[in-house]
C-alpha cells in the first residue's frame, strides 16, 4: 500500500506528477516524507527530465526541454514544485484526442541513493520506490518569455489603440466629409463577429490568441485588469475563455461601456430636444436641432441597438446558462437576463415587420426616414434586398447562443457547422441579390465578408482535423493575412469615400439606381418572352399526340376501302349488297360498263357516321410529314370520272369484262 509498510516492514514510496498549467508551472509530489535537502541537491543526477511530441509513435525520439528548475522543496518534505521552459512553447497541447507528454523518470541506481545520507529520512533497507517513471499530459503553454509569444504580445497591445484610432478617426474625418458612417458600421460590426472566433472550440496556436485580441475594442473591452472588480479577472466561463484571457471582470466592462453609451445616447438627446423647443434667435441652430431630432427618432437608437444587439444577447444567454444564482445580485441578473434575451428576439421581428409592411412607400423618404438606419444605403426596390437586416440579427442571435455552449457539450460542432454556413450564404446572398445601392459598396461589404469566411474556414485547421504542425502553420499564416485584409478593406474604403465626396456619391447612387431598374426590367421582359416562349411550345407540344391519331385514322381508313374494293371485286356476289358510300356503279343494262350508254347514277355520301371535324381537318387541312389531302368531294368526282373499266380482266356480275368491249358488241 502507497506509504505504508508492507509484509516486510518495508515503506514503499510513490511519486507523481501533480499538473503543469499553462504558465509552465507544475508540481512533483511524493506519497511520503523524504530527504529535501539531498533531493535539492541532486535533483538533476536523481531524475532524468524529458517530454515526448504528438509524433512520438513515428519518431521514437525524446525531446529535451530548454529549461527545467525545481523552485520550492517544500516543508513538507513531500512536494516539489518547478518551471520548465520549452524552445517553442507555442507547438505545445494543440490537439485534444493526442496529447504532449512530459516525462519525469529516476536515472540513478537505487544503491546511490539509498546510503547513510540519501533519499530516504530514515533507514534505507525500510523505503522503497514504488515506481521509477511516470508522465503529464501537457496542456498549452503561455510562455510570454518566449521571443515569438512576446513580439505578438506587445504587437497586440498596440493595434488595440491603432484599431481605437482607427474607429474615431474615420467617423469624425466622414462625419465632417458628410458622405455618411457605413464604413464605420460596417468594420465594427465584422469585429464584433471577428472578435469572439477564438472562444468557439478550437486550440489555435497560442500567439494567435493575441492576434484577434484587438478587435476586442468592438466590444468596448478597453482594459487587461477591470478597476473595482479585480475577482472578476479571474473567473472564466470555461477553458476557451481562460485561453483568450477572456474573463467575467472584461465582459462587465463590455457591459459597463453599454450602459455609458446609453446614458449619453439619452441625455444628447435631451439636449437637442431642448434647443428643437426653445425659440433661438439663431436660426441656424434651430434648424440643426430639428434635422437632429429626426435622427434621435429613432434611428440613433436603432443604430445604438443594433451595435450593442451581439453583446446583450451574449451577456443574457451566458447568464441564463449560470448556475451560480445564489445571492440577491446574482438574481437580479438573471432576472434582467431574461428580459434583455426576451426582448433581443422580439424587437427584431417587429422591426423587419414594420419594414415589409412599408414596403410600397420605401421609395419615399418620408416614409422611412424614423428607421433608415436599418436600411442604411440598401436599395429599397426589392423585398429580398430589405431582408438584409433580418439577417444581420438572426446571425448575431443564433451566434450568440451557440458561443455560450459549454465544451463537454454534445452539440458543440454545431458552432462551426453554423458559423460557416451563414457566412457562405451570405456571400451567396450579396453576389445574387446585391442589396446596396452601388457596386462599390457592394464589393467592400462582400469583400469583409470574403475574409470572415477564410478567417472561418482556417481556424478549422487547428481542430484535430489535422495533426500536421506545417498545415496549422500555414492556417496561422492564412489567419494573420484575412485579419490584415479586414482591416485594409476598411481603410481603401474610407479613402475612397473621402475621395468621391457626398456630391459624386449621391450621383453614383442614382446612376447605379437607373442602371439596375434599365437592366431588371429588360431581365423582366426577356423572362416574360422566354414564358410566352416555353407556354407555345407546350401548347405545340400537346397538339401532336391528336394529329397523330388523326393520320392513323387516315391510314386505317385507306386500308380498310382499299380491303373492301377488292373483295368486292373478288365476290361479285356481295357487291351489289355491300356498296360503299360515295362510289358509283356506272351499271348499265345488258350488263356492260363505261362508253356513253352509261347512265351514271347519283352520288352518294361516304362515312356519313364519321365525326364532321375530322372530315374538315381531311378535306381542308395538311398533315405534317406528308402532301396535301384531297377533299372527299374532289375525290368522289375522280372517281366517278375515271374509267374504272381499264382494270384488266375486272369481274363484275356480268363476268368478266374487256376495257374495249362497247355496247355494239355486246348487241
């Protein structure tokens, strides 16, 4: 038993490796009592310390570490506490389902160390050691000492007030321009979705972490320690967080920062409503608050909302799924929580409803100027191209939601499932549909769009989807460049509009206006004569199958003459009983035919049962494939004019007659 004595009276002693954090930290730890002084002493000659790659299995090679130091031996004579250094850290605990191991084995002979002054506190024949290995799984590792995972930590710092810049600057330098914010929304909205990426279930490389930390600043997360609530830092959600150092103390300053900009929201309204309703003797000044105080109703606090819409319902949800609801505050969050999540769902419906339903009036700037910022340059002619802000907030709902899954459970993949698709239906939707009014804007919110998409499909490298080191390298590579470009889009963006001023812009839009209704109504037209086209051809198509049994009809009934005019011929018998209609028996007495003794009979009609419109459609009309049909009248009369009697040897009732046989002879 582990520090007892055994039937031999003989203590047998374990040790083990108690964790290693990402900090590089662990904790070695023996099961009983022993020798700290001599331990401290020989601990590199007594312990052999190496740790073996993902790889292991291939390579069979062990990998030593850049640097190991025991740093307490504690009083308790028991535990042994250290830091240990890695070339490249960053390498380290990538993978879930294969793991990094760190190794701690005994190398020196059990003789060496059982003397008069050695290991054991007592007699050396009454210890033992119970095992002479044993191993860690390690986990990633932070180590900022390190050159690579420094450089991005100190360039992390500085693109969180070059992003901070970034954001003020472009929306004082337009606002003066008087070409209008969309830029501004448009690259605050794509880092808000840009700056929770790292907390879906992925373990990137951890200099990456630092890589997306700046678009924090879309979030209002300003600070690395919150004032007032230093406990807070250092509670985290789950481990994802921990790795994005992305604790409960930053999410209330995001929700802090919410609330600040509310109340200046309001009370910038207050005062502008305050000089709309004060008689000025500047007109100027009475004019402005007027212009403004349509703006405050509502589209200012839509703006507001749809900027702050991602972090409330994050903030409601991820309080929803607490259960830590134990004191009256926490409550009272919970309470509010649902509120906000209640509220996140509803308002949204209502809002793309009110649009539909105004609809027919869109085009008129009075009938949308309370919510134009919904509809911030969108072209308004079409249903599909207003269904844009529907978008924009199931996206942030349903995102939301899935961020605050934790990571045990069994639905998680759904976060990248849906992450993934929504951005490539979206591109869909933009390439399709166009929903902006010009090209140029088109092309810079696809554009954003683009690189959120490979921003989506690389992180998907650093599942265990590939435990190749190069490939999530190469992904590291491709995340840094897609953050770049996002950033890049922004600025040619903000150049351009500068560049084209409200004038050019205003005439673009127009022109693009015409355009699209010149190139949407042709598209009408040729798809209204492609219909006519297709609904002839159809109709065409149906008349063939009549037609058909129209000639077969035809057919049969030639047949069917041609069979009775020879049996007729053939059983004289029978002729005179079975004579078909429209035929005429040029008979005359003394039992001759032809020459002018021939009295001819009157005509008679053939097929008197048959259907009237198929004797039109024979008499008058054309079957394809063949020549013209003879009226039955035509054909009567060729009959009746023919000289039947020029068939050789045709019988008759009277025998056999001769076609130059004349009356005379017969007399």
């Amino acid at each position: 038993m582990i520090g007892d004595r055994d039937e031999d009276g003989i203590t047998q002693v374990n040790y083990t490796i108690e964790y290693v954090d990402d900090k590089g930290h662990g904790s070695l730890k023996f099961t009983s009592p022993i020798h700290m002084k001599w331990l401290e002493e020989n601990f590199h000659d007594f312990f052999n310390v190496y740790w073996r790659d993902t790889t292991y299995r291939k390579t069979k090679q062990d990998l030593s570490l850049l640097d190991f130091k025991p740093t307490i031996f504690s009083e308790d004579a028991m535990t042994v506490n250290f830091t240990l250094k890695f070339s490249k850290p960053y390498r380290i605990g990538l993978l879930v389902k294969k793991s990094d191991r760190l190794h701690i084995d005994v190398k020196m002979n059990e003789t060496d160390y059982s003397g008069t002054y050695g290991l054991w506190l007592g007699k050396a024949d009454t210890y033992k050691l119970g095992n002479d290995a044993d191993k860690q799984r390690l986990e990633m590792i932070f180590d900022f000492d390190n050159e690579v995972m420094s450089t991005f930590r100190n360039i992390a710092k500085n693109m969180y007030w070059v992003l901070i810049a970034i954001i003020v600057v472009q929306f004082i330098v337009l606002s003066i321009r008087g070409v209008g914010l969309l830029p501004v929304w448009v690259f605050i909205e794509y880092l808000q979705l840009v700056g929770f990426m790292p907390i879906y279930n992925f373990r990137l490389i951890p200099y990456l972490y630092d890589a997306f930390k700046p678009s924090l600043v879309a979030h209002m997360i300003i600070f690395d320690d919150t004032p007032f609530i230093e406990d807070l830092d250092k509670e985290y959600f789950n481990k994802n967080y921990e790795n994005y150092w992305l604790s409960v103390g930053k999410l209330f300053q995001s929700f802090f920062f919410v609330c600040l900009f509310l109340a200046i929201l309001i009370m910038a309204n207050i005062v502008v409503f305050a000089i709309h309703k004060c008689n000025c003797s500047n007109n100027a000044l009475g004019t402005w608050a007027s212009k403004k105080m349509t703006q405050f109703k509502f589209n200012a606090y839509i703006r507001y909302y749809m900027l702050v819409y991602f972090d409330t319902t994050f903030f409601s949800v991820m309080k929803i799924m607490d259960p830590n609801n134990d004191t009256v505050a926490r409550k009272a969050a919970l309470l509010l929580s649902y509120v906000l999540f209640v509220v996140n769902i509803v308002l949204p419906v209502f809002l793309i409803a009110h649009i539909n339903r105004r609809f027919d009036i869109l085009a008129m700037k009075e009938a949308k100027q309370s919510f134009n910022s919904l509809l911030l340059k969108i072209d308004k002619a079409s249903r599909w191209r207003i269904m844009n802000p529907a978008y924009f907030f199931a996206r942030r709902l349903l995102t939301a939601m899935l961020l605050t899954l934790p990571i045990e459970n069994t639905f998680i993949f759904l976060q990248y499932v849906f992450i993934l698709m929504s951005s490539h239906a979206y591109i869909l939707y933009m390439v399709a549909v166009k929903p902006y009014q010009t090209p140029g804007i088109n092309s810079y919110v696809l554009a954003s769009e683009t690189f959120y998409s490979a921003l989506i499909i690389a992180i998907f490298i650093f599942s265990d989807a590939t435990p190749e080191m190069s490939i999530k390298f190469g992904a590291g590579v491709a995340l840094i460049v897609s953050l770049i470009l996002l950033v890049l889009s922004n600025l040619i963006m903000n150049v351009y509009y500068l560049w084209q001023g409200p004038a050019k812009i205003k005439k673009t839009i127009k022109e693009a206006t015409l355009k699209r209704a010149e190139k949407e109504a042709l598209e009408r037209a040729e798809e209204e004569e492609r219909k006519l086209k297709k609904k002839k051809e159809e109709e065409e198509f149906t008349k063939i199958p009549d037609e058909t049994m129209n000639m077969s009809s035809i057919d049969q009934s030639n047949t069917t003459n041609q069979n009775n005019t020879m049996s007729e011929l053939n059983n004289p018998k029978k002729r005179g009983k079975n004579k078909k209609k429209g035929l005429e028996d040029n008979v005359v007495d003394g039992g001759t035919m032809g020459g002018d003794d021939f009295q001819p009979t009157k005509k008679r009609r053939r097929n008197k049962d048959k259907d009237k419109n198929k004797q039109d459609d024979l008499a008058e009309g054309t079957i394809t494939g063949t020549g013209p049909v003879k009226s039955k009248k035509r054909k009567n009369k060729k009959t009746e004019d023919g000289d039947p009697t020029t068939t050789v040897n045709q019988q008759t009732d009277f025998g056999t007659t001769n076609p130059a046989t004349t009356k005379g002879d017969l007399l």
